[in-house]
C-alpha cells in the first residue's frame, strides 16, 4: 500500500537525515533538529542536538537501508515515526541492526524532531 501524503512527508524527512550530504550539513541538521531534541542511540548514549550538529559532520558516514515505516500522528502537532535499519559503518564489514522511533514536533511553521531512540535488534531480511 502507498504511504499517504501525510505518512509520505514523515517518511522523506526520516530518509533526508539518513543521507551523508545531509549529515555533513550541520546547517540543514540544525533546521531539521528541534533545540529540545534528545536522542537515546543504538549505541546506549545520549544526545543533544548540539551533541548531533558538532558530531555528524565530522565522521565518515555510514550507509543506512531504512525499511517497514509507520507513522501515527499522536496530536494535532506531534507526530511518531517508526521503521527498521541495517547500518553499515565504514570502519567494520558487519551490518548492525535496530529498530528506531522518533517524534517530529510542528514549531515555527515547520516540522523538526524533538526524539529520537535507536533499539538494536537481531538481523532481519534487507527489504
């Protein structure tokens, strides 16, 4: 089933912050990320998004294969996405694999998000 525009709009935010041009944006990462914006990583650490805007661009990128989306929208300006990642980082031939979950909150006219949360899981099949 196609996404809905709505679903659709969540989906591609998701996917331009997997991008490497985007991560190496720390002006289009600091437009995207809320000022509250918390993430709890894959890794078991915390960030902030002063933590993400000084970190991402400064790495080799990893090549992200998102998958199995859904996105509800919890209140009038605040919405959850949902989906599946292999990651793989350029320092080790191993995919990790993780369930993520974030919050997108309208602020200012425009949609950024607030939370992120990365939960590694077991290996599952590349859609």
């Amino acid at each position: 089933m196609a996404a809905s525009d709505f679903s659709r709009k969540f989906i591609d935010l998701e996917c331009l912050l997997l991008k490497e041009s985007t991560r190496l944006d720390a002006q289009l990462l600091n437009k995207l990320i809320d000022d509250d914006f918390q993430e709890f990583g894959a890794s078991g650490c915390a960030f902030g998004k002063s933590d993400v805007v000084e970190r991402l661009p400064s790495g080799p990128a990893p090549t992200f294969y998102p998958q199995n989306f859904a996105v509800v929208e919890l209140a009038p300006s605040v919405v959850q996405v949902t989906f599946r990642l292999i990651t793989y980082r350029p320092d080790t031939p191993d995919a990790s694999y993780s369930l993520r979950s974030s919050l997108w909150r309208l602020s200012g006219g425009e949609w950024k998000m607030i939370f992120h949360q990365g939960t590694r899981t077991d290996a599952f099949e590349k859609a």
